[in-house]
C-alpha cells in the first residue's frame, strides 16, 4: 500500500514513519512537511493514500481539501488530526475526505483508517450525519447573516446604522448578540469565522 505522509511535526513524522515501516502493509513513499509540497505529489498521483495533519507549515488541512477538489486530484485522503475538535472532522467530511483519525488514537485504528480509504471506503470516527453542515452560521437569523455580511465588507457601525435606519446603540445590541451567538469576543474574529465559513461550504458534500 503506497502512502505519502504529509505532516509540520518531524517528530509526528518520525513516529508515523517508524509505524507504517515495522508494519509491513505500507509502503511509504514520500513525508512532506508544506501542504504546497503535498499538492505537487497529489498532481503526479502515484500512490494510493495520503496522510495529511490537520496544519501543515504553509496551510491547513481545509485549504488542502478544497484544492484537492477544485483540481479534480482524485486521491484518496485521511486526515491524521491532534485536535478532538468535532467542528474539524466536520469540516473535513464537507469538503471530501475519506478518513479522518486522531494522533492519541491506537495504532491499530490509524491502519485500519489508511486501508480502509485506500481500499475506496469512508472511514471516520461516529458523527450525526444529519449535522454534518450544522456551524456557527447556521444558528444565525436572516437579518444577522445579513450584517455580518456587511461587517465582511468593511462597514461602520456608523454605516450600518445610517444605510439601515436604526440607531448606533441598536447596531450595537445586534452585533453583540451576533458575537455570542458566534462565540467570538469582536469584529475581526467574527469575520474570520465567516470567511472560514464561506470558504468551506463553497465545496460540496462529499
């Protein structure tokens, strides 16, 4: 089974390569370290799964999804993550990979993840498939989409206020309901959340 490992850590790398290697079913052909790097080997496709952490040193394992797709890559992927985040695995079976599996986890789940995905099956950790596309955003009313819409586009709440005929103080209210709603503490961090969000369910399912 050939297997290309793409990881920032060198020590994760060291411990997934000494894994792979005494196990016998594994053939690893290349560890990278840039999700950059990565796509490169992806465009030749001369393997059969890839190992990819969920931050590499130039990008996170989202943006490495997405390109896969829009470049119509065709690899099979597992994403091997170090957060026990369900927000993450979400994520990744939105925007299309096949595994997805822990570093903590036993060695024995890692392999059985790798082959299941290059043997063309989905294996991920249980999740309610019926909320799969539940996010932050989905919690959010029509009218507080709207503003946060306006709040990506650089708008005051001086602005807001004027182009909607409400006062500062209730722009104010509204966005203070926004951010708790969001779990973020300001402006620039609810407009991240929505450019990350955007960004994410530009993909299709699957």
């Amino acid at each position: 089974m050939r297997v290309v490992v793409a990881e920032r850590n060198p020590l994760v790398i060291s411990a997934l390569r000494e894994m792979l290697e005494c196990d016998g079913r594994f053939d690893l052909l290349a560890c990278v370290q840039s999700g950059s790097h990565f796509l490169e080997l992806a465009m030749a496709g001369e393997f059969d799964v890839a190992v990819i952490g969920w931050k590499l040193a130039d990008m996170d394992g989202a943006d490495v999804l997405a390109e896969v797709h829009s470049r119509k890559l065709g690899v099979r992927i597992a994403v091997f993550s170090n957060d026990h985040d369900i927000g993450i695995l979400k994520q990744c079976v939105r925007l299309g990979a096949q595994g997805y599996c822990f570093q903590f986890d036993d060695p024995s789940i890692i392999f059985e993840t790798i082959l299941a995905v290059a043997h063309g099956r989905i294996c991920i950790p249980y999740i309610d498939i019926n909320k799969v596309n539940d996010t932050p955003l989905s919690q959010l009313t029509v009218r507080e989409r709207e503003l946060l819409a306006v709040l990506s586009d650089g708008w005051t709440n001086l602005q807001i206020a004027t182009r909607t005929g409400i006062s500062e103080n209730t722009v104010k209210y509204h966005l203070k309901n926004l951010y708790d709603k969001l779990d973020v503490r300001n402006r620039a961090m609810a407009v991240a959340l929505y450019a990350r969000e955007r960004r994410t369910q530009k993909q299709p399912f699957g």
